[in-house]
C-alpha cells in the first residue's frame, strides 16, 4: 500500500471517530424505510435513505458499486425489498460496508424497527502483493 493510501485510510479512519455513524437503511415500503431511520437517528445515527429497486433505479442493476454504499459506515437491507436480481448482485460485488439483512418488528405505538435476521461482513481489503 502507498503510504498516501495509508494517509487517506487513516484520515477516513479518523473522520469516522469523529462524526456519527452513518447507516444506509433500504427499504420499498416508505413507512417502513422511514421508521427504521428514525430508529437510527434517535440513537444519535445519521441516516441515509433508499426505496431500493423496487421503489426507484438502482445503481447495483447496472454498476457494480453504489453511491450510497460508500457513505454508509453500515448498510441495513429490508429482506421484503430484495429483488432476486439485488440479492445476485450483493453476492457478486465486494462491499467495504456490512450489510445487516433485517425483518421488521413494530412497537406497541405501531412504529418499525429492524431486526438483523443475517449480517454480510465486510469484504476484507486485499493485501498487495510484495
């Protein structure tokens, strides 16, 4: 590794230390997406929204990364909105992120929160060769 990319990995590394954690919440259901983010953000998360392929385009059916994907310091997946072709293409990629699989529970109040069902661990950074 070069040692800027040593520095640009230490920076993020310190970056992340100092802000709050960034969750990806993906959800076809608008409740749904919208009650889990505010889940996060109660606990003091900053969240980043997304209607999946269901809802709206998907940069992972025509790319092999997503925009989102590199702001989230983790990603949590409705498992109701995983298309078939999503769920392909989650398999083929290598994620710097883990994705949490999640079904919803609802509070007495009627609001949703996720439950992890599975976790997707980060794919680990490939060493360079010496």
């Amino acid at each position: 590794m070069t040692s800027s990319a040593v520095q640009r990995r230490e920076r993020g590394e310190a970056d992340r230390s100092s802000r709050p954690l960034s969750i990806l919440v993906m959800s076809a259901d608008g409740k749904r997406r919208g009650d889990w983010a505010k889940f996060f953000e109660d606990q003091g998360m900053q969240t980043i929204r997304c209607g999946g392929p269901q809802a709206t385009s998907c940069a992972l059916e025509v790319s092999n990364r997503c925009p989102l994907h590199e702001h989230a310091d983790l990603i949590f997946y409705d498992e109701e909105s995983i298309t078939p072709a999503l769920e392909e293409q989650l398999d083929l990629i290598p994620l710097s992120t883990p994705v949490a699989y999640a079904r919803t529970m609802r509070t007495r109040l009627g609001d949703e929160y996720p439950v992890t069902e599975r976790v997707r661990p980060a794919a680990r950074p490939l060493r360079p060769s010496r």
